[in-house]
DNA sequence: AACATGGTCAACCGCAGTCGC
DNA sequence: TGCGACTGCGGTTGACCATGT
C-alpha cells in the first residue's frame, strides 16, 4: 500500500534548526508536551515535519540528555550491549541514561569501530578479525571474545538470531528484562563531563504512549530532573483544550518561557541556545 | 596561506511495527 | 480481518570542522 508522506512536503523546511526554532519546539513541548507529533509543528508554529521535530526533541533538545563524549564506562558498556543486541542502537540507548541512539550509533560508527578494530576485534561479531586483518599481539593481548555470552543468551527467539548483518542476535528479550549488572552498575549521570549533564542527567520528559525504551528506562530511573519538571505533567496536559482550539493558528498563542521552568534547578539556558 | 582529505555528527529517508477504525 | 494512519527505528547522507600537505 502506498504510504504517503509523512507530511506535505511543500512549505516544510528542512536541514539544520535554528535557535529559534530550537526555542518554539522546548517551549511547546514543555508546555503542552506532544499527543501526536503529526500536530506538534503545527501547533508549536513551525514548518517542519512532525517526524523532524519528534527527531530534534529525541535527539537534542530532550531535557534530560547527556551531551559530550562518551565515558569509558559508557563505552564499554555500549560494546556490551552491542555484543548482546547488534545494532539495537535504541535498545542500547535504553540502557544509557541520557544518550540517545543516534548519538550511540554515529559514536559506534566513528569511534568504537575503529577502537575494535585495532584491538583486533571484530566490531560485528566482537570475535577476532579474520587472521588476515588482525594484529596478533593484540588479539593474543584480548580476552575472550564475547560469542560467549551471546550463546548463552540464545534461549530466546531463535527467528532473530539470524540478523541479517550477521550480529550478534538473540537477545531480543531486553525489553522486559531486569537492570543488568552492567547497566546497574553505570551510575547515571556520573560519567560525564559535559556541563549539560549536571542540568540534565535524568528523566525524560518525553512520554510517548509506546514508551520507547529510553523513556520506559527512565520511568524506572527517578532522578534530579523531577525537581524542575513534573514529568508526567508534561504528557498528561490538557491536549484535548489545545486540540479543540486547534484551529491552526492558535499555537502563535503559546508563550511560554521554558526556561522558567528551570530556574534554581541546575538549568542552564546557555546550555540550549 | 590555500587546498585536499578525513572525521564527526545532525538530520533525513524509508521501512517495519503497532494501533484504531 | 483488513486497511490506513502514525510512530519508532536503523541506515545513510551531507554539511561542517579539523588536520595534513
């Protein structure tokens, strides 16, 4: 079946926001939080897409996000996972308070890879390269390789241990499953030094209906972020008020300061802009 | 100083999954 | 039950920046 785009493509702007933009989108989504991203742009006064937003919000503007480099425990903790998970990047993010997946996915892409591969690890199968490739002072140098564990893992669904990048698959389960000890053992927040971070550092605002695993790690993941946002707040506003008036102009209505929100709460509006 | 090359990361695209009618 | 709408995810692209020549 066709699918039609996900918005009108004409008048829809795209490519890099710009502060203001940055600034209508927090404000709306602070204020009103988002009931369907289709409808953000609109309401929130903005040209773009609600796809564009719902991306800019995930991976940027989200309150709670960590920014900078990853820490070495981050990173090996997203070696980790990506031993058990393959390119779940979302999965992944889950279980990394404060990142999201494409910050994780452009840092495998470009640091990790390259990290594994001068190890002399395979930075798919996390075995060693093929004998070819590899540096064998340090293949002998590397621990075990973690096939291991994926085999142990493999007591889930066997359709998807078969990924078709030849990842490490099976463990599939990770959405119900208990904090891991590894994930446990990252101290949220702790890591980085990034001064977004100590503004940051928790809960996501966001609440989508499906819970996205960031957000559903965050809901078990209670932290300083409450203290200046009622976080279900945000979600559970008044969308039906907003979307009787809904008469497509009426976002030019909303002038909210976000960033009142945050004041003597560690917000840095520096930081955003 | 100017140009070329490589690295990084924000953003886009298209598909898959889920939900409601 | 099937279809369409919507969201989320992963892969990819392209602009920008840093470094090397």
């Amino acid at each position: 079946m066709g699918r039609q785009p996900c918005c009108e493509k004409i008048g829809i702007k795209k490519g890099p926001w710009t502060a203001e933009e940055d600034q209508k989108l927090v404000t709306f989504l602070l204020s009103h939080g988002h009931c369907c991203w289709r409808l953000v742009p609109k309401l929130a006064g903005l040209l773009r897409c609600g796809k564009s937003c719902r991306l800019r919000w995930t991976n940027y503007l989200r309150p709670d996000l960590k920014r900078g480099l990853l820490s070495e425990e981050e990173e090996a903790l997203v070696i980790d996972l990506h031993a058990q998970l393959g390119n779940r990047w979302s999965k992944i993010a889950a279980r990394l308070p404060g990142r999201t997946d494409n910050e994780i996915k452009n840092h495998w892409n470009t640091h990790i890879k390259k990290k594994l591969k001068k190890m002399g690890i395979d930075p798919v199968t996390h075995g060693p390269l093929a004998p070819a490739t590899q540096p064998l002072a340090l293949a002998q140098q590397r621990d075990p390789p973690q096939v291991v564990r994926e085999e142990e893992r493999c007591d889930d669904d066997p359709s998807k241990q078969a990924s078709s990048q030849g990842l490490a698959a099976g463990a599939d389960e990770d959405d119900d499953v208990e904090e891991t000890p590894a994930s446990a053992a990252q101290p949220h927040g702790a890591t980085t030094t990034s001064p977004a971070s100590a503004a940051a550092g928790s809960v996501s605002p966001s609440c989508s209906s499906s819970a996205s695993g960031a957000d559903a790690d965050a809901a078990a993941w209670p932290g300083p972020i409450d203290l200046f946002l009622e976080v279900d707040g945000i979600m559970d506003m008044d969308w039906a008020g907003i979307l009787s008036g809904c008469g497509d102009d009426d976002a030019a209505d909303i002038s909210v300061d976000l960033f009142d929100h945050y004041a003597g709460d560690g917000f840095d509006e520096q930081v955003w802009m």
